[in-house]
C-alpha cells in the first residue's frame, strides 16, 4: 500500500513539474511576443502599361523614338523599383534614418543603416515555366515594425520609381529630339550657305565674262583707232608727195578747174582736151593748195573716232557692259532663302521638332493597384506557432526535469 502511494506521489509530482516548466516557458515567451518588436508587411503590384498609356511617347519622325513599346518602357519601371538609388533618395526625403535608427549616436553608420532598410523591400518577378503562362506582374513588399510607415513607403516608393521612368523616357526623347533639332539646323545652314557660295559665283561668273568681253572690246576699239591713225597718216604722206609733184609742175589749182577755161577758148582741140583729162588723175592734179590746205586739216586733227566706220557700236557695247543688271541684282540681294526649293520644308521640319512638348501627366509605364493601407496582420511574432513551439518545449523541458529528479537517490 505505501508502495502504490509513493509510486502515484511520483507520478502527479512529475507531472506537475511538466506543467510548471512549460507555464514557465510560456511565460517567457509571452514576455517575447509583448516586448518583441512586431513586424507587418505590405505589397503592392504592378501591371504593364497599355499602348494608350504610352502613345504620347511614340514621336513621329525622330529617330529612334516611335519603336517605343510596352515591354521597354515597363522594363524601364522594374529597374527603378529596384534601383538603390531611388531607394536612397526616398530614405533620405522621408528621413527614415530616425524611424530605422532612432537611438543611434554620433558614430552610427548610415550607410548600413540604409543597407539594413533597403533589405526588407523584396521585389519579386514571375519566372513561368516553359510552356506555361503567367501574368506579368511585378510585386514589391515591404516589411518593417510601423504598417502605416510601410502603407506610406510602398506608395511613394511606387510613385518615385514610375516618376523617375517617365523622366528618363522623355528625358531620351527631349535629347533626341535636340539631335534632331540640330541636324536640321545644320542642313538648312548647309543650304543657305551652298546658296551663298553659288550666288557669289553667279557674280564673279558674270563680272569675269563681262571683263573678258570689255577687253576684247577696247582691243576692237584700240585696233581701229590706230588702224584710222595710221590711214590719216598714211593720206597725210600721200598728199604731201602729190603736194610737191604740184609744186614742181607749178599746179596750183586743180587740173579741171583749169582745163574747164582753156575749154572755153575756141582755139583748144576737143581732141586735145580729153588726152590731158585722162592723164590728170594723179592727186598732184588738185594743185598744191587743195593739197596742202588736206594736209593741214589732217595734221590738226586730234581725234579720228568720228572717221572710224563701227567704233560707236563698240563703245556702246562696251558701255552696256559696264553695268551687269543681273551680277548687281545678285549682289543687293539680301536673303537666299526665297530661292531655295527644299529650305520650307527643312523649316517646316525644324518648327515640327521645336513644337514638340510631352505632358508628363498623359504617361504611365505601368498600372499600379490601389494604394497601400496599413496591413491588419503581423507576421512577426507569429503568435500561435509561438503557443504550440511553448507547449511543445515546455512539455521536452518538464520530462527532463521529471527524469533528472528521478535519477537522485531515494532518503
């Protein structure tokens, strides 16, 4: 009898050790999940973009930049969501350091600090199998201690990361398009100055054949005044030789003056009359003051244009060729670009490009759902598997206990 009683004693002392270890580690834990910081987390998904949510970016006529597609544009919205940089920035502007950090001191790192942050945003990408389909979602999480902190974080960071896509996409675009600006630019100075330089040899072309036609002129010009010289001369010579032949016959007057009064005498024969006419045909025969007063005249005379058969002609060429109506209209002329075929359309070209302005508010690069609110649950603690892992421990520790005390010898 007092064998089963010290062996039912054994028992419930036993087991009363198991139920005291484990409301003891039960305790402890509780103590865990209530001092324990609490962790919440908060998702948030994105869908790409539709062609519409994209058309403003699709330009046309620059280069490059009507290839726009939904496929780079959202790859363009993953790459931010996962740039450190952004992350860095809205760490920053939120000054999350203080809620991360908020007893640091003095020789705290920040970098870590915003290491250890940026370690709780997740981002997550489906990777289907072959063969099978899968939505092109992008998830990204947060998860940290405050849910209306993480609400707030996810949200901005959602913002900050489709802002800064639409910025780079239209910040490409604004450069090509200045590309394109310039080269437009650069074609219609090309023209103008093609025009210029073709103008300007319009004028030296034509002032150089006009100078070429004016020499040629004044060698006409020069060639017959000599050639109109050298004949006066030449008369001048001929009429003072017949001038002392004159002289030397003693003919003072010319020849059919007198023979028209000896005619008039009966006494000379018709015969005689037509012999000495015939014969008198020599200059000499004008008589020597007919001869002389020529050679006076021709000695003085200073000027032979008006003697030359042609030369007003030639002058008046030359005189027209002074003044090329068409090389001075040439050189007043101010502006070519009247006079270029092709220059509108490159203006037209160049007011296209300059006009274009793209509303950032007509873009998205993805399609995000609603907005995040702070989560209702907490994952950390995890309050029921901490109750069953209790149970379940506290049990293990009260055999130990129950076996150790079995183990001491019996007084």
């Amino acid at each position: 009898m007092k064998s089963i009683s010290s062996t039912s004693g054994g028992h419930w002392s036993n087991k009363k050790t198991q139920f005291l270890a484990q409301q003891q580690l039960l305790r402890l834990l509780r103590y865990y999940m209530h001092y324990w910081p609490h962790r919440s987390i908060k998702q948030k998904q994105s869908l790409p973009p539709s062609n519409n949510n994209i058309q403003a970016l699709k330009i046309k006529n620059v280069n490059d930049v009507n290839d726009v597609n939904v496929d780079a544009v959202y790859a363009l919205f993953r790459e931010k969501l996962g740039s450190v940089a952004i992350r860095k920035q809205l760490f920053d502007k939120m000054n999350l350091v203080d809620q991360f950090a908020p007893e640091r001191d003095e020789t705290a790192n920040l970098d870590e600090i915003f290491k250890e942050f940026n370690k709780n945003i997740a981002l997550t990408i489906p990777n289907p199998k072959k063969g099978k389909f899968a939505l092109p979602t992008t998830t990204f999480s947060l998860e940290e201690r405050d849910p209306k902190l993480i609400a707030d974080i996810v949200n901005r960071l959602a913002n900050d990361a489709q802002q800064a896509a639409i910025s780079e996409l239209i910040s490409n675009i604004d450069t090509k398009v200045k590309e394109q600006i310039k080269e437009v630019k650069l074609e219609i100075k090309l023209l103008l100055d093609k025009t210029k330089k073709q103008r300007l040899d319009e004028i030296e072309r034509l002032e150089t054949s006009d100078a070429l036609k004016r020499s040629e002129i004044e060698d006409k010009i020069k060639s017959l005044r000599n050639a109109a010289k050298d004949k006066r001369l030449d008369r001048i010579a001929e009429l003072t030789e017949a001038s002392e032949i004159a002289h030397s016959l003693g003919i003072k007057n010319p020849l059919d003056y007198k023979l028209k009064k000896i005619s008039d005498s009966s006494i000379v024969n018709s015969q005689i009359m037509t012999d000495v006419s015939s014969k008198s045909s020599g200059l000499y025969s004008l008589g020597y003051e007919a001869l002389e007063a020529e050679i006076a005249t021709l000695s003085k005379r200073s000027n032979d244009d008006p003697f030359v058969n042609g030369l007003r002609t030639l002058e008046e060429k030359f005189r027209l060729l002074e003044y090329n109506r068409k090389a001075e209209q040439l050189k007043n002329r101010t502006n070519d670009a009247p006079f270029i075929a092709v220059l509108r359309e490159k203006e037209n070209n160049l007011a296209y490009f300059e006009s274009i302005k793209i509303d950032p508010k007509n873009i998205k690069v993805a399609h995000l759902d609603q907005a995040a609110f702070p989560p209702e649950k907490k994952i950390k603690p995890k309050r029921k598997l901490i109750v069953v892992l209790g149970l379940v421990l506290g049990l293990i520790l009260g055999i130990i206990i129950a076996f150790f005390r079995n183990l001491k010898p019996k007084t």
